[in-house]
C-alpha cells in the first residue's frame, strides 16, 4: 500500500455554511474535489497523524464512493483509527452519539440533510467537532482558509475496505472499526424515555405511522419503533434507504411528507403520525387531524420533558434559532430557567450544551433536540413525544389545545421562495437593511413597527460575535417578520421569511395559521416589496 501526494490547485467554492459542504453531486464527484476538502480538514485541525475519527452518512448517491476515499486519505494522513457505520452509513446524530461515545477527534459526516440525494442532486461534507457538534465558525473558517492554499493531498493507494462486515481491518498501519450504525444509538434511545410505558400505550391499542422518506432513519426507527417497542410491522415507512431517496425530497414537512400528511388527516387516521429527513436529524409530528408546528413541538416539549426518565429532574436551560417563535419563551419563563436565542444553525447551542446552559434546543426548520448529542435529533424528538403521550394520556389535539390555554397561541408559518436569482434576493434584503432605521414607528397592515435591526449575537459562553444572522421586524401587538436568505441550498438562492403573531387568548386559538397571519404576510410583502425584486408572489413550500 502506497502514499502517493497527489498535486492540486485551490477550487473556488469550497466554504463550508452553516452545516458544511453542499454542491451537486457531479461537483463533489469532480477530480480532486471531495480530496481537496478532505485534506483542507485534516490541515485545518492540526493534522490527522495518530487521530481517531468516526465516518458515516445519509446513504444518498455516491455515499458509499466518498467514504472509502475518505478512508484511504485518513490513513495516508496518518490517522490510528477510523470508525465507519456498516455499509458507511450513520444517520447525523447516531454519529454524534459515535464521536462522544468512543472519545474520537471528530467526525466526517456525508449527507445534504433534508436535500434530494441522486447523481444529478445534492451530495455534502460536514465536520464535527471532539463534542459531537458541527464544527463551529472558527474551525469552518479555518477548513475554508486551507482550501485556498491547497497544494497536495495525501491518498494511500489501496483496494476498497469490505465495509458491509462487522469488525476491524488494517489499512496500512491505520485500523478499520465496521460497526453497526443503529445499535448504540438505540441503546441510548432507552436510557432517555420510558419504553415500558409506551409499549403499554401501544398496548392500550394506541397507533402510528413513521415516514422514514427512503432515508437513512428507516434502519433506526424500525429497529426502535417495531422491534424494541412493539409497533406493529409496517408502522415504519418507506423504511428501505435508497440513493435517491425513491425520489422523494426526503425533508420532512407538509409538502413533502404529503402522503403522511394525507394519511393523518384522513379517515381512521392513527394516533401519532411522524416523518423525519435524509439524515435523521429533522423530524415532523402530526397527530390525527392535527398538525403540529415545529416551534409548538419545541414549546410542548420543553413544558412536558419532566415526564421523560431522562429529563425528571428539570430542564437546565432552553434554547432556541432566533427565526424560531416565541412559544418556548414563555414556557422558559414559567418554568424559571434561562431562554437563549442564536442564530440558525445548530452549531451555536454546542457551547451552551457542554456549559450546561442549556439541555433542550430547537429550530423552527423542524430540528429538536437535547445535550444526548450535539446535533438536532428526529426520532429523539419522536420518542419524546410518545413519552409524553404514553404518561401525561390524551391525544396530539388535546396536547396542543391544553398547551394554547396555559401559555397562549404563538401563529408561526415559513414561506420559502426557491431557487431565486441570487443578487435579485441579496439586493432586496440590501434595500430592506438600509431603511430598517426609517422603518420604527411606521404602521404596516394595522400594525405599528416597534423595532427593526440585523440580529447579531454574542456568545455567552465565549464572546465569539455571529454578524448579519437575519433581518428582523417586530410589531406592536406581538407580530413578527423575519427575512433571510438559507445558507443549506446548492444552487440560487432561498429567501426564507418567517412570519409570527401571538394571540393570549382564551378565544383565538384555533384560527387556520395562515389566515391568522394574514396581515403579517401581507406587510412582509410590502416592506420588502418581493414580487417586484424576485418576481414572485406566492412561496414554492409554506410550513
């Protein structure tokens, strides 16, 4: 087996966002490429010599390839030891479970999360940190900074690791771990929530439907759901992971996850209806007839965690992305512990997870979690809900309903604009800062404009300063618009506006989302002037 230093040249565009890199699949299968980010890596972190890392992925189009490049790169670099999932694959927090678990340097995890997986979609690589995390800006800066001094790569040339065995191997003088990707993760699963009383739920004839969207999850939640908790077969499906994801956009929300969606809203519609994304790390909760926003899903779990073995002794903390509503503020505030808001991405509640300051997390872009891991976790978020079911009693609906009484009603929707011009959507956003200070005192749609600026923060566990995380517009009455383009998407640009309005209650609770947020969509629309700057009216998705 040889090293061989592969001459290179610096690749524009190879500046990981705020959950690594994602381009086309033909671009990461491009010469030197994926090598190129893959030595920028091991530089950026000091090297690989004599390092331990965890390797793993989604399952999507060219997966199985960029793992065993990977793999022979880490040795030629001089790494002890690499643990891969069998057949390389790890679902996102599985493998932060791994990194944490096993003690290792970090991880390379492969996935685009929730984006279409094939040989003309998206394909990505992300590092996560000692801590399980994603890496933090100051190592994605530093990754991006030896991207554009690259000279040489290192690959060992050697024949493909059997990775579909259980068991270790040497590739030179570097150990091969093949372990099985769901098996230590279940095991936690078990430490966090009563099974027993939800396999006496399901028991009580209680019943559900788990979309896995021919993704990486249908492994995990089978084992889980049917085998150790006793759903019947067949609860769990599109169970099979495929490259393509079966074609399906396996982002788990009312559009995409549309058959679910039918399903739960039809007749003899079971209990519990839920989906999660390409890599596990999202998740959607539906129950009959009842459709469960992320943010109120945040709230209700932070309400209710105390009746999950795991959580008994009280939440630390809780944060939250800042696009995400206000519910689980409220919830913060009752309960007497701290709320921290931060900017999208999940690599910001790292540092207040391993300080302790916060135990629950959630973004509205259907990702909820706890310090378990350092990623968003979809079936976590999903057991979660079963235990609160299976000891509190009562539906989905009644949850919610109960929820609205206490606390009151947060509306909240997103309206996503795909695939836009970029400079069109950066040039609108522009605009819109630049007037933000004229905009206080203004009345908009009935509503009085109380403050306007570009969120920036300030971590309170290091002081690290996060700059231009997204425009913000607060109203009078409780109503909010947020505006900001997606840093997840591999071609054009994704306007994402976020719309809130919060109603106290007791009457008003149970208006359609949208109609409640009418007056918001229609003064978002108006401040930003959208149609006009990018052509377009009407949202591709609204959550």
């Amino acid at each position: 087996m040889t090293v061989h230093t592969v001459k290179t040249s610096p690749i524009d565009g190879q500046k990981p966002g705020t959950s690594g890199l994602r381009k086309k699949t033909p671009v990461f299968m491009g010469a030197h490429y994926l090598e190129n980010f893959v030595q920028a890596i091991f530089d950026a972190i000091g090297g690989a010599a004599g390092k331990s890392f965890v390797v793993g992925g989604d399952g999507r189009y060219f997966n199985d390839r960029a793992a065993q490049v990977i793999l022979r790169m880490a040795a030629a670099n001089g790494a002890a030891k690499v643990i891969v999932g069998q057949g390389a694959i790890l679902s996102t927090p599985a493998a932060s479970h791994l990194i944490r678990l096993r003690g290792t340097d970090g991880g390379i995890i492969l996935s685009a999360s929730h984006n279409p997986g094939g040989p003309d979609e998206d394909f990505g690589v992300k590092f996560n940190t000692p801590n399980g995390g994603p890496a933090p800006e100051s190592v994605t800066a530093a990754i991006h900074e030896a991207t554009t001094r690259i000279t040489g790569y290192r690959i060992m040339d050697a024949p493909d690791i059997d990775l579909s065995v259980l068991g270790t191997v040497a590739l030179g003088d570097m150990a091969v771990e093949v372990v099985d990707p769901v098996a230590d993760y279940a095991d936690l699963m078990e430490t966090l929530f009563d099974f027993g009383a939800i396999r006496a739920l399901i028991a009580d004839g209680f019943t559900m439907r788990f979309d896995a969207m021919c993704a990486v999850t249908g492994p995990y939640a089978c084992e889980i759901l049917e085998n150790r908790l006793g759903f019947p077969v067949g609860t769990v499906t599109h169970r099979d992971p495929l490259p393509d994801f079966g074609g399906m956009h396996p982002d788990p929300n009312p559009t995409w996850a549309h058959e679910l969606m039918a399903e739960m809203m039809g007749e003899g519609a079971p209990d519990l209806g839920a989906a999660s994304d390409g890599d596990g790390d999202r998740n959607m909760i539906v129950g009959r007839g009842t459709y469960v926003s992320p943010s109120d899903s945040l709230a209700v779990i932070a309400a209710n965690a105390h009746l999950a073995k795991g959580y008994m002794g009280g939440l630390s903390g809780v944060a939250r992305s800042m696009p995400t509503s206000a519910a689980v503020d409220r919830v913060a505030a009752k309960l007497g512990i701290d709320c921290f808001e931060t900017p999208t991405g999940w690599k910001f509640f790292g540092n207040l997870m391993d300080a302790g300051r916060a135990q629950l997390c959630g973004e509205e872009s259907f990702g909820t979690g706890s310090d378990h891991v350092r990623e968003k976790d979809g079936l976590w978020a999903v057991l979660m809900w079963l235990n609160i079911l299976a000891v509190g009693g009562g539906s989905v609906a009644d949850l919610l309903a109960a929820h609205w009484k206490e606390f009151g009603r947060n509306y909240y929707s997103r309206h996503d604009f795909e695939g836009l011009e970029t400079a069109a959507a950066e040039d609108m956003l522009s605009a819109l800062r630049g007037r933000m200070g004229d905009l206080l005192g203004q009345d908009v749609q009935g509503m009085t404009v109380i403050a306007a600026d570009d969120f920036n923060y300030t971590d309170p566990v290091d002081g690290s300063v996060s700059t231009g995380q997204g425009l913000r517009l607060v109203f009078g009455d409780g109503a909010r618009i947020v505006m900001r383009l997606s840093g997840t998407g591999t071609s054009g640009a994704t306007l994402r506006l976020y719309l809130e309005r919060y109603v106290p209650g007791p009457e008003g609770l149970a208006e359609d989302p949208q109609e409640a947020l009418a007056p918001v969509i229609r003064a978002a629309h108006a401040l930003a002037g959208i149609a006009a700057a990018v052509g377009r009216e009407t949202p591709d998705v609204i959550t």
